[in-house]
C-alpha cells in the first residue's frame, strides 16, 4: 500500500501495548500529582541534608522516587506523541510533563550542591551510622566528581528553571520535520509514490536509478525550501549547549557533554585521528562501490542501492523475528527468552503510519519493560535496525533487573555497544548461512555500509558538530550559508574524489535529529568500534566472553563508561579498537574484491 495507514488503521498487533504503562488517562494523571508530590517533599528537605545520614537518605529516597515516576511519566508522554505527533492530545500531555519536569528539576536543583558542601569526613561518618545510604553511593560520587562544575543553590535552580527553554529548538524541529513538512509524490517504479522521511531510505535502495534520483532532489528540495528555519532552529540548539556549558564553567561545549558521560575530550579525539589516519579505506570503499555498480559517476543517490543487483533483499516482519532469534542464541537461554517476550507481548510499535514519529528507537519504563519504535518497510535493512534496537532493550532489560532506578541509568557513550554487538552477531550469522556469491556479497557489502554509516558516517556528523559549535564560540554565525557550507565540505572529504558530492547534499544536515542531542553521535562511532571486538570474541571463545558481557550489561553506571567496556575486554582509552575495526573494515572490502576478482 503506497498511502500511509491512519493510526487506527494498524493492525493491533503490530503497536505497542502502551497500557502496561499507564491503564488508562486516570492512571497517568495519578502519577502526575505523585511526582508533583514527590518533588515537593523533596523540596521541604532543602537545609536538612547535612542535618545526618538519615536525613541524607530520606532526601535521596524521595529524589529517586520523583525521578522514577518522572521517567515513566516523560517515556509514556514521548511514546504517545511519537504514534501520531500531528496529534494535539499527544502533543499537549507530553508539554504537561515536560512543564511537570521542569517543575520538579527546580524544586530539587538544591540537593547537588547542597550534598557538596558535606565535607567527605562528614560523609564517611554518614554512612557508617546509615547502612541504608550505601545504596546511593553511585550517585553520591557522581555528584562529587562534577564539583567544580556546580553552581549555588539558587544558580542550580535559575539553569533548571531554563530547562524548558533549552528544548524549543529540538520540539521545533520535531514538530516540523514530523508532521508540518510535507513530500511530494514521485513516479516510481510501480507507480505514484508518496515521499516521506520514512520512505526516504528505501527510495535510496531502489534499483531504479531514475527513481533514487529524483527521489533524492525532491527530498532535499523541500529541507532547502525552510533552510534558513532549519539554520535558525541549530543555531538555537547550539546557543543553549554554549549556555550551559558557560554556566558550568566548562572551556567549551564538548567538554561539557563528554563529561556528563564521565568521559574524557581524549577518546573522542582518538576516534577522529584514526578516522583521519584511514581515511584512505573508505575511499577504496567509495571506488569499490563505483565498480560495482558499473556508473561512469557515482552519486549520493547511488550510496544507499545495494551493490549486488540480482539479489532479493526483501524480509517480513515474521521472517526477521526467527531470524533475530537464531542469530542471538550464542548469548544464551535467558537473552534468547526475553527476546522472544518482546515479539510476543507488543512492546514494539512495528510500521509507520501518518504523523508516526520517523526513524527508530528504544524507550526503557524502569519498573515496566523497555519499549521499541520501528518503521518497517519489509527490507533485510528492518532486520538489522530491529536487533540494532533489541540490543538497546535488553541492555536496559539487564541493567534495570540489577540495578537500582538510579543506578540503572547507563551513560550514553556506553549506550550503542549492546545494539552494535547485536547487529554483527546478525551479519555473522547470515554470513555462515549464506550460499550464493550474490548473498555473500550482499551481507558484506551490509558489513561495509555499517563501517561507512557508523564508523565512518557518525565521526562526519560529530565533526559538523564540533565546528559549527566551535564558530559559534568564536562569534561566527551560524548561517544557513556556512553551515551548508561546512557540511558539503565534510561530505567531500569523507567520501573522497569518487564521490560526486551532489549539491542537495549540502542540506542533510537539516534532516538530523541527532544534532539536536548534544554531541551524541561520536558514541555510535566508539561504541561501534567496541562492537566489533566484542561480537566476534563472543563467537570465538563461547560463554567466558558471553559472561563477561552479560557483566557489562547488568553493571548499569556503577562504573564510568572506559572501566565498563574493560569488563567486556575493550579499552577505549586507546585508539587501538578503533585502529582494529578499520583494519576488519579493509579485510571485508578485499573480501569482496576477492568476489568479484577485482
């Protein structure tokens, strides 16, 4: 079907059971007024903190309380937007939580710098006379750790306060590209075809050149009609990071990202050295690809068409469920049942619909079960992208079963590495299945998309990033020009001389979400890296190297992120894993040069 389904047009079946959330609309406003609650008597320990150990506990408990109800309320409230954001219901309950966060994050900003002026004698003498407390030690260290980047409590109260504010520019965006911007129809191969941000990638993957071409032209000529909205809209995203950065006393914005995930500027620098150092693989990959397709020039509408033409790459949503099944069986029974849990009892909303939120995406409910948000277009890519989110799921699945609420709460830099280590157990394990040279070929050249849209790709983004910020703290504006500008150049690089850096190009940067994150993407990169260590010592060496992987995902943030991944056998605070994956990276291009006798 070429017309987008109405929500109440999808099968039951194929949404996510939203209820085991919130009942009905009384059950969620009933966890509206507990927050609300919560957060003040929160607010009515201010001053007693320091008071004993119990006192220090009591806050703690009733901070953890609100925060946990809190991240049921804005999960519930995003997911609910996310399934028609056209939808002015969806759209006015999730302002009311974000209003409520809001709220609350002001009547609790106290208990930070109120627990650092507790000297760390005080502290000690705390826990000894209250066993209780040690079950916030975690969170206790943290607080301590980013001390010299806490303000006063009225400071702390003035920045949560602004915390609302700071999310315009990301609520602009989503709201634009998700439900006011509209797509042209386009003839395709089959007939009429309705563009959409949905439907975009598989336009790219179409065999039909003319159809991936126009495709293309006609979804980035829409993002230009509003580049200077899109240019505006960055600009304000950036302002708020340089902001806060400021306010933290932070020497720029990406320092104060990285060090929310406790994370140092060095490991990201190592990721774009390296990246640097091999760029030279990437574009063999490029002129590899050129060949393949047999084009006198290749383009950006030729990245995404699979390079191996007489090979079906259709899949059902049924087929990719055994199929996840089987290639997740190396990480045991356990994995394997909880897995299969999900598929059976709707916590995944699996095909798009009009006004659906695009893309995908995992969403944990700490006391609930974790929750997916797919787009499923029946490609072998679906597949891929569901145990991408799988991986998310259950690494939240595992952290949440052995963790406190508080402590459950992994840093995002370690937040890729589940669902990257899943992919490639996937790709591994339909490259053992595979017979036809046109199969092989087709899962390698998936390998090699991953290297080029991860490693590769997601370094680009975080380069955009690091200087567009790094303008805007010198005083550049952010135009719709420079920006433009700054990214056509990057894509140039990247995709080296025999890649056609098509002028559309320049305005991709519009259509991602992720810069609106904070400097989220190097992680995709990293944690990539990482994931491939990971996945295929997990292959190697059987249930030694599973078990301390489950250990990983079980830890939560009771460690900082590098300590964590040395529990999996992974050290990121050397360039050595991301040095690795580029020579795996080198080794399936001539894998697939050897196909071809290239």
């Amino acid at each position: 079907m070429n017309r987008l389904p109405k929500r109440n047009e999808v099968p039951e079946e194929l949404t996510w059971r939203l209820t085991d959330i919130y009942a009905d609309e009384a059950a969620f406003e009933a966890d509206m007024a507990k927050a609300a609650g919560l957060a003040d008597q929160t607010a009515a320990m201010e001053g007693k903190l320091a008071e004993s150990g119990a006192a220090l506990k009591e806050a703690l408990d009733l901070y953890a309380a609100c925060r946990e109800t809190l991240y049921s309320l804005s999960s519930y409230a995003n997911m609910k937007r996310d399934e028609d954001t056209a939808s002015p219901e969806g759209q006015a309950r999730y302002q009311k939580v974000v209003s409520l966060e809001v709220a609350a994050s002001e009547k609790m900003a106290f208990l930070e710098p109120e627990i650092l002026t507790i000297s760390e004698e005080t502290l000690s003498a705390f826990y000894e006379e209250e066993p209780g407390l040690a079950f916030y030690e975690v969170t206790i260290r943290e607080i301590l750790r980013q001390r010299e980047h806490s303000l006063s409590p009225d400071m702390e109260k003035l920045l949560a306060s602004a915390g609302e504010m700071a999310m315009a520019p990301y609520n602009a965006f989503s709201v634009l590209v998700d439900a006011d911007l509209k797509f042209p129809k386009v003839d395709g191969p089959d007939g009429e075809f309705q563009l959409s941000n949905g439907r975009f990638v598989a336009t790219q993957m179409s065999e039909d050149r003319e159809f991936r071409r126009v495709s293309f032209e006609k979804f980035y000529d829409r993002y230009a009609d509003f580049v200077n909205t899109w240019a505006a809209l960055y600009d304000g995203q950036v302002r708020q990071q340089i902001f806060f950065a400021r306010a933290r006393k932070y020497p720029n914005t990406f320092a104060a990202a990285v060090d929310m995930s406790d994370v140092k500027v060095d490991v990201c620098d190592n990721l774009i050295e390296s990246v640097h150092r091999n760029m030279s693989v990437m574009h063999r990959y490029v002129n590899l690809r050129k060949k393949l397709l047999g084009v006198d020039e290749l383009h950006m509408y030729d990245v995404y068409v699979p390079i191996v033409s007489d090979y079906s790459a259709k899949m059902s949503y049924e087929e990719a469920k055994e199929l996840v099944l089987e290639a997740l069986k190396p990480l045991g029974e356990e994995y394997v049942g909880v897995v299969r849990e999900a598929f059976e009892n709707r916590w995944i909303d699996v095909v798009e619909n009009e006004g659906k939120r695009g893309g995908a995406y995992s969403s944990g409910v700490y006391a609930v079960h974790p929750y997916m948000l797919l787009n499923w277009t029946d490609r072998v890519d679906d597949a891929f992208i569901l145990i991408h989110e799988m991986g998310h799921s259950m690494h939240t699945w595992y952290s949440s079963k052995n963790q406190s609420f508080l402590n459950a709460d992994y840093k995002i830099f370690v937040a890729e590495v589940a669902s990257t280590t899943n992919e490639i157990l996937l790709l591994e394990h339909m490259l053992r299945k595979a017979e036809t040279k046109a199969e092989k070929a087709f899962l390698i050249n998936h390998y090699l998309e991953s290297f080029k849209g991860t490693l590769f790709r997601q370094t680009m983004f975080e380069e955009f990033e690091r200087e567009t910020n790094a303008m805007a703290e010198a005083g550049t504006p952010l135009t719709a020009e420079t920006l433009c500008e700054t990214y056509l150049a990057l894509n140039k690089a990247y995709f080296g001389p025999d890649m056609i850096s098509d002028d559309r190009i320049a305005y991709e940067w519009c259509r991602i979400p992720h810069f609106y994150y904070n400097f989220y993407v190097y992680q995709y990169a990293t944690s990539f890296a990482a994931s491939v260590a990971i996945a295929h010592r997990i292959l190697e060496e059987g249930q030694p190297m599973v078990d301390r992987y489950l250990t990983f995902l079980k830890s939560g943030c009771t460690r900082d992120p590098v300590t964590l991944l040395r529990l999996a056998g992974v050290d990121m605070s050397t360039g050595k894993p991301v040095d690795d994956a580029m020579a795996v990276f080198d080794q399936a291009i001539e894998r697939m040069e050897e196909l071809y006798g290239l």
